[in-house]
C-alpha cells in the first residue's frame, strides 16, 4: 500500500514538473545557418533582362526523361567555338509565373509586375566535355527539375551573410522609419510560409537594401486587403464574441511583429529573403520595414 502510495506521489510530482515545464515561456529557437540550398535555391525577381542566348538543350536518355537532375548529364548550345571549357560552371535558371493567376492580396499583381520576371534557380552543372558548338555537363547541384530550354549563365559565387540570433528577436520592437514594403510573393508562389522559407519583397538596391539586411515582418490588425474572406471590424468586434467599446481602426492598434528575414539577393527594385525567425505563420500581403 505505501508503495502505491509512494508511486502515486511520485506521479503526481512528476506530472507537475511537466506541467510546469510546459506552461514555461520557451525562448526562442536558434537561428539556422544557411546553407547552399537556403542560398542558391532562393530565385530571384529582377527587372533587367536575363541573358538568354545560353541554353540547356536536352540530354542523355532524352527519349524518356522529361527533367535532369543531380548526376544526370545535359547537353548545353555552346561548345569550344564560342569559349566553353572543360571544368566551366554553369548556373541553370528559369522564368515562371503563377499557374493560376489568382491574387492573395490586393496590390499583388501590381507589385509583381514592378519587381520584374520571376526566375526559378534550378541548380548547376559543370561541363565535362566540350565539342565544336555543343558541350556535355553534369548536373553537379540540384534545386530541383533541370529541363529542356532552361537559361544557362556562368556561375557566379553568392554571398553568405552573417546570420543573427534568433534569440534577440523583439515581438514588441517599435517602428523603425526606415523604408516599408510588402510580402509580394513566395518561392513557389506559396501564400503562406515560415521559417528558411524564401519570400520576395518590393525593394531593392535602388531603395538601398544590400544582401546581409534584415527585414522585420509584421502585419496590422483591421486590414481586409486579402481576397481571402474577412470579417469586417474583426480587430474590434466578432459577432458572438464580444466587442469592444468604440470602433477601433488599423491604425489605433499596435502593429503585430511576426518575424524577421535576411537578404540573400538583390536587385534594382526587389530582394529575396529568407525568413530566419516567425512566431506564426506569415502571408503574401503582410509588410515588412528594414532593421
């Protein structure tokens, strides 16, 4: 009987000792370093025109593969005649758009128009050997599917920048008055996305952003931009639950900070970044301001 007792103690103790745990505020995770994919699997929007004349044109068992991947060997328009060589990097990249041409938000297709073409980073491959005017390479890195007519442009090192914390992330930081912008679109035209996920914002070089930068995420309560259904004065007010006293506008609440990102890639008028910390889940449409 005491042993039972004894047990039944040790369970109840035990159970507390989890509960307490629990119901501990957690800190934050630590932030994940990037790595060759986070970098060179992020794509990019520009609104400059990507040289096109060097292309992947097919490859071997081309009477049955629809795609190229890692290992596979491909089959590029450019040989010894036009200066490739053995051992040349290549990056493969290709324009896409969304197959749906559906908006999230209001303002999207606007924007995306402004940040330029989007352009997919499907991997790499190095040429192994070279004939007249067509050379042989091997997809040495993969993003994902290499196909025929994808983009190919001499490799080019990308920076990898200095990560922070995410334990000093503030979910209370006050605005920073320095240029605001928005969630535009997602690496894969997702609508939703969270951490090590890339998302592409409208500023650039040209507003003074450089790889490296951090952008706060955030978004204000009261907003019905969205195409998604919302319930108007949902900020104040939601029938059944409650409401507030008086009618309050976006702009009376404080702002939600949802997370943060770093800046892998810029051009002239947009940036890929890549979300290193989010509390919830971040949308197409939320803002984001420079650290």
């Amino acid at each position: 009987m005491r042993a039972n007792v004894a047990g039944l103690c040790l369970s109840v103790l035990l159970g507390t000792a989890v509960c307490s745990a629990q119901n501990a505020q957690q800190p934050a995770p630590a932030g994940v370093q990037p790595d060759a994919s986070s970098i060179y699997c992020s794509g990019f929007y520009t609104d400059q025109k990507v040289p096109d004349e060097l292309r992947l044109i097919s490859g071997e068992q081309a009477n049955y593969k629809i795609s190229f991947a890692q290992g596979d060997y491909v089959y590029i328009n450019h040989g010894g005649n036009q200066g490739v060589k053995e051992g040349d990097r290549f990056a493969v990249v290709r324009p896409v758009s969304e197959p749906l041409e559906v908006p999230w938000f209001k303002w999207q297709v606007k924007l995306m128009k402004a940040m330029g073409a989007a352009y997919e980073d499907a991997g790499q491959v190095r040429v192994v050997k070279v004939h007249p005017n067509v050379a042989i390479a091997q997809v040495s890195f993969s993003c994902g599917m290499m196909q025929r007519g994808d983009i190919v442009r001499p490799f080019e090192e990308r920076p990898t920048p200095p990560f922070k914390e995410a334990g000093k992330f503030d979910h209370f930081a006050p605005v920073s008055g320095k240029p605001v912008a928005m969630v535009v679109a997602a690496r894969g035209f997702h609508e939703l996305v969270g951490q090590n996920q890339a998302i592409y914002v409208n500023l650039g070089t040209s507003q003074g952003v450089k790889v490296g930068d951090y952008f706060r995420i955030f978004r204000y309560q009261g907003s019905t931009s969205e195409y998604a259904p919302q319930t108007k004065g949902y900020q104040y007010m939601l029938y059944g639950y409650g409401s507030a006293p008086k009618r309050y506008e976006w702009n009376d609440l404080p702002r939600e900070v949802l997370g943060e990102g770093i800046v892998l890639n810029a051009s002239r008028n947009s940036s890929t970044v890549m979300i290193t910390f989010n509390s919830v889940e971040v949308y197409t449409g939320d803002y984001v301001e420079l650290e």
